[in-house]
C-alpha cells in the first residue's frame, strides 16, 4: 500500500469544500456534526460570557447601548463608501 500526504491550507479546504455539490456538503456537515461536544461548546461560550460580563460589570447599560449605536453607525458609513 502507498502512502501519499497532500499539505492544503485552510482556505485551500474551504475552496474545495464550497465545490462540493450539496448532497455531499450535507453529508460532510452530518459526520462533522456527530463529533462536535456540545456540552463542552456549551461550557466554554458559558464561561466567555461570565468573563465579559465580570469585566464590564462597572459600565452601565446606557453608555454599552451608546457604544454600541457608534460602532453600528461607523460600519454602516464604512460600507456606504465606494
């Protein structure tokens, strides 16, 4: 038996994945998802937003709402250029 190793780049992967016909996609998505921990997912975006929240607890909810509506605001004039 001959052994061959192909070295691809992740946006190598995703080009030849965005190929795929859809059945295949489908089917690839169906192995991947079997795989996936969800609990652990889970466990680990729990804790992420524990730790946002923990160190913005000083910041009110007017002024993140502010900052939020500037940061929609500036994206919004960022695409509106040519």
């Amino acid at each position: 038996m001959n052994t061959v190793r192909v070295d691809l780049s992740f946006d190598q992967i995703q080009q030849a994945l965005r190929r795929l016909p859809p059945q295949q996609k489908i089917a690839l998505w169906r192995l991947l998802d079997k795989e996936l921990d969800r609990s652990a997912i889970a466990r680990k975006f729990e804790t992420t937003i524990k730790a946002i929240r923990k160190a913005y607890v000083h910041i009110s909810e007017d002024e993140v709402m502010a900052d939020a509506v500037k940061a929609t605001h500036a994206v919004r004039h960022a695409k509106n250029r040519p």
